[in-house]
C-alpha cells in the first residue's frame, strides 16, 4: 500500500461518525474489530447481502474468524496476523454460507487504525464475479464435453466410413470433385494406382452418361434429384444414391454406389469374353423379367417386360415402382412381396398386368430374392385355353343372365343366392391367392380372422388347411 503524503494536509482530522462513513461507503460490508479481534460493529451497504449471509444478525461480540466455515478460518486468521504486520492486509476472498445453502463469496482486507489497537475489515461482494465464474467454468466444461463428443462422433464416422462395405464418396457440390472415398469405393472404382481425390466424379462415368450425371448432381444441389442409374467406366452399371450436406459452410455430397447381385449378372463379361449366356438368354426371352430393389422401385428389365408395360424403353421404368402395373393396386403386389420376404420365392402367382396405355394382361409370376434385390419372372397366360370353370352354382355374369332367372324363383331368394355364391367366390378367390394363409386373406377381404372362420364353415370350406393355418 501506499499511503497519503499528507494526510494532515489533504483530509485534515477526521471524527469518529466522518471515519465510519468513509469505511461504510468504501466497501459493500465493514467491520469493526477489536485488539482479541471480535466484531464490535458492522455497517453493510448493500442490504441484500445482509440478509443473503446465514448467521447475519448474530455476529456482533462473536470473534471474527467464527463467522466462516471451518475451512474458511486459517485464511480469516492470516488477514488480521498480517494486518497486525504491516498496518494493512492482502484482499483476499473468503466465503460465507447462505441462507439458501449456497456460498456467498467476498474479497476481505484488514487495516489497523488508531491507538487502541481497533482493526477495520472492508468487504467487497463478489457475488456478480462469482457469478461470471461459475458461468465461465460452465461453458468451458460444456465446451469440452462438445468437443469430447465431435472427436467421438469423428472417430465413428472414420471406422465406419473405412469398414463399410459400400462404396460411398464425398464430392464438392459446386465442382462434382471427389473429397473423400472410402476403401470399398476405391476397390469398386479399380482406381489401381490413379489418385482419385481431387478428381471430378464425372471423369468416372462412361462418356454417353457424363452430361446426365453432371445435371443430376446439380439439381441435388436444389434439393431436387434422387435416385439414378449410372454406367462407370471401370465398374459397368451401379445405382447412385447422394444427398446434400454442409460442413464448414461448404456444400458436399455424400454419394452411395449400389451394385445389387441381380444385376450383375445381367452384365457382361469384361476383358473382351462373350457375353454371359444367362444374361442373353434373359435379353431374349419371351417372359418379363424384371429386378426391384427391396422397396420394390425398378432397377432394370427386359425387353419382354417393357413391352408388356406399353412403355417407350427401360429407362422409363427405373425410379418407379412395379406396383404401378402389377394387378390391383394396393393388393396384389404388397402380398407377392409379403410371400417374398417370408419364404425368399414365389410360385405361380396369378394376377394381371396394367400396361401404360390400359391394356391388361393375365399373367403368372414367379420371384425369388436375390441378396438385397428382388427378381420376378412374369408369363402371359392370356392365349391359354380356358379351362373348365370350378363347380359350384352359376354365378349370373351379365343383366341377359340375371333376367331369364326372373320367375324361376322368389326376388328375395334370389338375392341371397346371388350373394352367398359371390362371397364364397370371393373367400375361394382370396385362399388361392395367399395360398390357404388365412390371416392373408382376411386382410385382403377386409374382415376380421373370426368373421372369415365363420363364414369358412357356412360354406363348407372349414376343413380346408385348417385354422391354425392362420
């Protein structure tokens, strides 16, 4: 400390009220202390701090360093042993309790004044420094603890970026450049001793495809695009799925090359052998076939099937789904798939097949699984010669037929006839179709299983693969 060169001078003599006020307004809580250092009065500027303080009200006569808690003392004695030293302490902080069990911090320093050996405390509330404190250790331990998480979360994303099996691709939105590939891109790539970083993915495409791939990377940029088939030089035709993503305010595109099982062997041979007589056995023949990925969108077909579909050429059947031909809409498919995933084949399905343009055609299909890929066989049975029609009451099929039954019996009887003929068709109809799974058909007839078992033993069909066939 350094004190006034001329205090006699610049403040003159001072009364005992005059020296308290200075102290009182000098710090936001003073003390008074005498020579064996208990408080003999207290003055405190800022009011809510008294009444924040536990224990406030009681100081008065009681020695200074008891109004701590104990691990607070040692420090409240040092203050008063080097007031005693040196005329005037160190500020140091101490803390009381609150009445709310919290801590109040204050920055404390001792002077002795006058002869009798009084010592004056001046207190400082640091309540709002405190404040900031806390408010700064927390947002460095939420700092850390993000930071903590990113390098988690990076390192994830390394392994599984590296050990996925599917060949995935970064690329700058605005350039098509590749800023990252993972080992199974590279290997699907045959990059060999190429550096592929850096590189504009449009490099890799097949030269016929380079345009469309190009604008279908910048309309991704729009949030338009999805989807595309895509012929690479060096891995013949992948399906490419890419999404938008920002990192460091820059715009990529995260890019997935899927090559399904089924298609690669409708490819042919590389290195200049003939083409795989599977493949051209399937160009050829006169039954569709067509391969959807598990969500049933086409991925490709023959020319059988295009045909069938009354469309131009395969592209348009890509990003579209086989339900869109196949049968009644809503029914037949999603039960063919159902059959698929359960049992991995599918048998001589009958249903029919919407062209583009309305035709309809009877057909049969057979499906098997192929990996993560679907493939379906499809034959017209349209020029088949009509087999004989199941026995069983004649179902009348136009208003000609309805009306020579007219006089034959009853109006009332009539209509229950014509309508029990047409349920028990329609149960026939739907057993056949999920193969006796009566759980299947009652879905597809719109009933509950109990109001199908009923109906099952009205008609005499009860015996047929039992219940438990459910």
């Amino acid at each position: 400390m350094t004190p006034f060169h001329a205090p006699q001078d610049a403040i003159g003599a001072l009364d005992a009220a005059s020296a308290a006020t200075l102290a009182a307004g000098a710090s936001d809580l003073a003390l008074v202390l005498d020579r064996d250092g208990s408080i003999r009065d207290v003055a405190v500027q800022a009011h809510d701090l008294a009444g924040e303080i536990a224990g406030y009200g009681d100081w008065l006569g009681r020695p200074w360093s008891d109004i701590f808690p104990a691990e607070m003392r040692p420090k409240a004695t040092r203050i008063l042993a080097e007031a005693s030293r040196e005329r005037m302490s160190s500020w140091r902080q101490l803390t009381h309790k609150a009445v709310n069990g919290a801590d109040v911090s204050m920055l404390y320093a001792a002077l002795r004044v006058g002869d009798d050996d009084r010592t004056v405390v001046l207190g400082r509330d640091m309540r709002a420094v405190s404040a900031l404190q806390q408010r700064l250790i927390d947002a460095q331990v939420a700092m850390e603890r993000d930071y903590a998480r990113l390098r988690s979360a990076e390192t994830r994303y390394r392994m599984l970026f590296h050990a996925s099996a599917e060949p995935v691709l970064v690329l700058n939105a605005g350039t098509a450049k590749i800023v990252e590939l993972n080992p199974a891109a590279e290997a699907l790539l045959d990059s060999g001793t190429r550096r592929l970083v850096g590189r504009s993915f449009g490099d890799l495409v097949a030269p016929d495809g380079r345009a469309r791939i190009l604008q279908h990377l910048a309309q991704l940029r729009d949030g338009r695009g999805g989807e595309v088939a895509v012929t690479l030089s060096g891995a013949g035709r992948v399906t490419l799925l890419a999404s938008p993503l920002r990192q460091d305010a820059a715009g990529l595109l995260l890019v997935r090359l899927h090559k399904p099982a089924a298609l690669a062997a409708l490819e042919p041979a590389k290195d200049g052998m003939e083409p795989n007589s599977l493949a051209a056995f399937i160009e050829a023949s006169p039954d569709a076939v067509v391969v959807v990925d598990a969500d049933g969108q086409v991925l490709t077909a023959n020319p059988s099937f295009v045909e069938m579909a009354e469309v131009a050429d395969v592209s348009a059947l890509q990003d579209r789904s086989l339900a869109d031909w196949f049968g009644r809409a809503g029914v037949d498919f999603d039960l063919a798939m159902m059959n698929l995933r359960q049992t991995g084949a599918l048998r001589l399905f009958s249903t029919e097949l919407r062209g583009a343009a309305g035709g309809r055609i009877a057909v049969e299909v057979s499906a098997v699984a192929v990996g993560d890929a679907f493939g379906f066989a499809i034959r017209d049975v349209g020029r088949r010669a009509e087999v004989a029609p199941r026995a069983g009451p004649e179902l009348p099929h136009s208003a000609e037929q309805l009306t020579e039954l007219i006089g034959r019996m009853p109006l009332k009887d009539l209509v229950r006839e014509t309508t029990d003929v047409i349920e028990k068709l329609c149960i026939e109809a739907a057993l056949d179709l999920t193969k006796d799974n009566r759980a299947s058909a009652a879905e597809v007839l719109g009933l509950s299983r109990q109001s199908l078992y009923v109906k099952l033993r009205r008609f005499g069909l009860a015996d047929t693969g039992g219940e438990a066939g459910a």
